[in-house]
C-alpha cells in the first residue's frame, strides 16, 4: 500500500514492530485525555495495529509517522482512517502526536496528507473526524486543513465508560488545499 506524503517524514503502514513506541505515548494520561481511546498497555497498541493489518476492505488504516532526521528513525505519530464504508466509500480520520512534539505541526500536515491520499488514492467522496468537545487543538487542526463543523453528536461514544459528546466535522474533494 503506498502512503501519504509528508515532508520531512517518512510515512508507512503500521506494524506490529511499532507497537513499543506507540504505546510509549499513546497509553499516557495526558493523550488518551483528548481520545475515547482504551488503550492501556502495548498489548492494546498491538491489537489496534492487528485489526489495520486484517486485510479486510472495511479495516482501519493506520500509518507510522517517523522522523528520520538525525537518522534515529523516531515513531512520532499515526495518522490514518477508521470506521471506513467502502459501500458509501466514506472514512473517519484519526491522528495523534507524542506529546514531545505537539504544536509543531505535525497533526495538521498528516491530518491533511492522509485526507487528500483517501480522496486520490481510495477514492472516497467524504472524509470525516470528531473530536471530543474540549479537545480545542484537534478541533484547530482540522478547521486549518479546511475541514467543516457540521454539529453537535450528543452521547455519540463511550469514553471510559461514560456517554460523550463530540464535535462533527467533514471534509469532501476540493475542501482540501494543498
């Protein structure tokens, strides 16, 4: 599967190899805050990339985002698509950074690269993504890549444990500025 570009990064499918370093940040407190993620362990990091890994047509899609400068090859983020309908041909991106790196903008320009790689390479005519409403950065990131609110979804996930709101936001071709 080719991936998204992203400048001064490599990008790739995810693998099971990634698990430790994902898990790393993506199972801390100050991460799983912003998410309905349950992720507690790198056995439920390695479980997550399993199910990108099935091969089946409706699977998540998840891409590492490593940082090769200084050659050290740093898993710093994923990007990529869950809830995908390949009959409605629609996704929902996904996105999260090492906490070490945020405000550096790199959830936007994968937020960005991977929606306009679903649109050009899956051919999906909606891109979607929520966000838990005090969760102002992301809602920031994907406002910045042209993405639109489209409302309130009340008690649309469980985080935790406890019914939850999000933000919805969508992104059709042409939303997108490269």
């Amino acid at each position: 599967m080719n991936a998204p570009s992203l400048p001064g990064f490599s990008l790739r499918p995810i693998q099971l190899d990634d698990a430790q370093a994902w898990a790393a940040y993506a199972c801390l407190p100050e991460v799983k805050l912003h998410t309905s993620s349950t992720a507690a362990s790198v056995d439920d990091v390695r479980r997550e990339i399993g199910k990108a890994l099935s091969g089946d047509a409706a699977a998540p899609i998840r891409f590492a985002i490593v940082d090769e400068a200084g050659g050290a090859g740093e898993l710093v983020a994923t990007v990529g698509f869950h809830t995908i309908s390949p009959r409605n041909g629609t996704a929902e991106v996904t996105y999260d950074v090492t906490p070490a790196r945020w405000g550096h903008g790199i959830a936007s320009a994968a937020c960005r690269a991977a929606t306009l790689w679903g649109f050009a390479q899956r051919g999906w005519h909606r891109i979607q993504a929520t966000t838990v409403l005090p969760n102002i950065r992301s809602q920031k990131v994907l406002e910045r890549c042209g993405f639109q609110r489209e409302g309130l979804l009340r008690n649309f996930r469980l985080v935790r444990g406890q019914p939850t709101d999000y933000w919805l936001y969508s992104a059709i071709p042409g939303d997108i500025k490269t």
